[in-house]
C-alpha cells in the first residue's frame, strides 16, 4: 500500500489561509475594542459650568459678556466649580487673579465688594470734592449727609471786607466715610468728622477750589423745602453793616472878627456843628439771583411727578371696547 505523497506547496498555502484567519480575527477584535472604548467614552456623564468667556484680567467686574458655559466630565470637574444655576452669583463680583478663555470660574477666583464704589452713586454730570472741615465753618459739627447748606465767602476786595453767597443748596454727600449709602465701620462721634464731601457741577467745584485760596468759608444749614436763593451780599465792615459808622463832625468856621478901620459889608452866620450823613448800612443785593447747587435735584423730582400724572392721566383716558362699543 503506497502513502500519500506529502505536499509542501499545499501545506504553506494552509498555514498561511490559518494566518489570515487568525489576523483577521484579532483585527476585528482590535476594532471592536476600539469601538466600545469611543461608545464609553462618548456615554460618560458631563456637567456644564461657568467659565470664561475670554481672558479677563484681573479687576475685572464681571457681569454676563464676561462669562460662558462649557460641558467637563463629571469625573474631573473641580468640586468648587460653579454651576449655570449660581450664574447670578459672580455678577458684580471682582476677579482676584486674570482667567483664560474657557477657564473655568471658581469661588477663589472672585471677591464680593461690600459696597459700590462711591463714584458710582453720582448723577452724570455732577462732581464730588471734600473740603477740610478747618476751611469750612460746618455749623459746629451737625452737618449729616444728606443736608442741604448754603456757603458764604468772606474776603476783602479793593481794601473792603465783602461776604456774599457763594453757593446755595449744596448737597452733603458725606461725612469722612459716612454717606447716605453707606456708614463708616468705624463710626465715630457725631461732629467730630475731619472733611465733608460735596455735590456740585464742574464749575461750582472750580469756585470751591478758588474759594480755599485765602477766603473764609462759612457753612449755613437750610431747610430740604426751601428753593429760595438770597442775594443779599455785606460790604464793609460790622459798624457799616450795623449802621453806627458816621462820617466825622463838620469843622466849624471861627467867628469872625470885626475891625473899626475895616468896612464889613455882611457878617457870617454862625453854624453849630452837624455831622455828616451816615453811610449806608452796607447790605445790598448781588447783580444777579444765583441758582441753588441742588437745583438739578428739584428739578428731577419734579420731571417723575409730572411723568407720574402723565402716565396715570394717560390710562384713565384708556376706554375699553366694550365702553367704546356703548
């Protein structure tokens, strides 16, 4: 009985049929491995939280341009991140240390101001300046924020002491650090504050300034209700302004004396001595009636009461339908 004769060719094509087989099984399962890797990955749960929206330096207030949202893993989320829910609570809030685009927000990444900046309180167009409470007689020290006073000057011009009205109705905007907004931490006594900040236009600021140069600064309180202006001004020292300066007596002319040799045509009478006419008293009123400093105040008061009437007056025109249809 004869043996099969052994094929060397058909051996060699079979491992290598054998081979591909097995590679290409490994190849499969290679991929499906990769696949159920990028499926896992794409089911793992993600969070959204507030970043920023660009990079921001710091001192920066951030308000809503300033943040965005961005999905991380929750497994590598910061713990103190915040969510879109606390959105509310960075605005307003001041960067302690400059962010990267996309960074995201932490709780140490922000500090909250306890109070606005005081610049922030001024209307447009209005000025804050502190004076010296030595410069200004502030009424013995009962002056609050929210008072309104007049400010008289005195100086002396052309060789005569001259007090006029230098402003009128000048809002207090505060004491030291006391304000209307805001009391100091460190409140102390009343009356015993060391300056006094005022609101007041660029160009009444310019005489405030002008004013600290050598005059005499006296503070006067007036009532909120009063929108008078006074322009009565003093020249001249407190005996003009009381009227007791007099000018001096009237020399009187000597008796005249009449000579035998001497042919006198009339004789002089005899006068008594008067004297002159008395100066005025010193009082008198400036060329024009100023406006009072908080003039802008009055005036914005009345302008939302007379938007008030309007609005009320324009809805109780409002006729319904039906009332129409009537």
């Amino acid at each position: 009985m004869r043996l099969p004769i052994f094929n060397r060719s058909l051996a060699m094509l079979l491992l290598a049929g054998i081979a591909g087989l097995v590679a290409a099984w490994a190849a499969k399962q290679h991929i499906d491995g990769r696949v159920q890797q990028l499926e896992a990955q794409a089911r793992t749960p993600t969070v959204e939280r507030i970043v920023a929206a660009y990079d921001l330096p710091a001192g920066t207030r951030l308000g809503p341009e300033h943040l965005a949202l961005r999905h991380f893993p929750t497994a590598v989320v910061a713990s103190d991140s915040l969510a879109p829910g606390r959105f509310t609570e960075l605005t307003g809030t001041v960067l302690r240390a400059p962010l990267r685009s996309g960074d995201a927000v932490l709780q140490v990444h922000t500090t909250v101001q306890a109070q606005a900046a005081f610049s922030s309180h001024l209307s447009a167009g209005r000025r804050a300046i502190s004076m010296p409470v030595d410069a200004i007689n502030s009424v013995s020290g009962l002056l609050q924020p929210g008072d309104l006073i007049d400010l008289y000057v005195s100086f002396e011009y052309q060789r005569r002491h001259i007090t006029a009205p230098l402003l009128q109705g000048v809002l207090v905007l505060a004491t030291d650090a006391n304000t209307q907004f805001v009391q100091g931490v460190d409140q102390s006594p009343r009356g015993s504050y060391a300056t006094v900040t005022l609101d007041a236009s660029p160009e009444d600021a310019v005489k405030l300034v002008a004013a600290r140069q050598g005059c005499t600064i006296t503070a006067l309180l007036r009532p909120p209700q009063d929108t008078a202006s006074s322009q009565k001004a003093v020249r001249g020292d407190l005996a003009s302004l009381l009227g007791v300066n007099r000018n001096p007596p009237l020399p009187t002319r000597k008796a005249q004396i009449i000579y035998g040799n001497q042919s006198v045509r009339s004789v002089s009478r005899l006068k008594p001595a008067t004297s002159g006419p008395s100066q005025a008293s010193g009082l008198f009123n400036l060329p024009s009636s100023p406006e009072l400093v908080s003039a802008w105040m009055h005036a914005a008061i009345k302008y939302q009461m007379n938007q008030a009437a309007h609005t009320d007056g324009a809805s109780s025109n409002v006729t319904s339908p039906d009332m129409a249809a009537q």
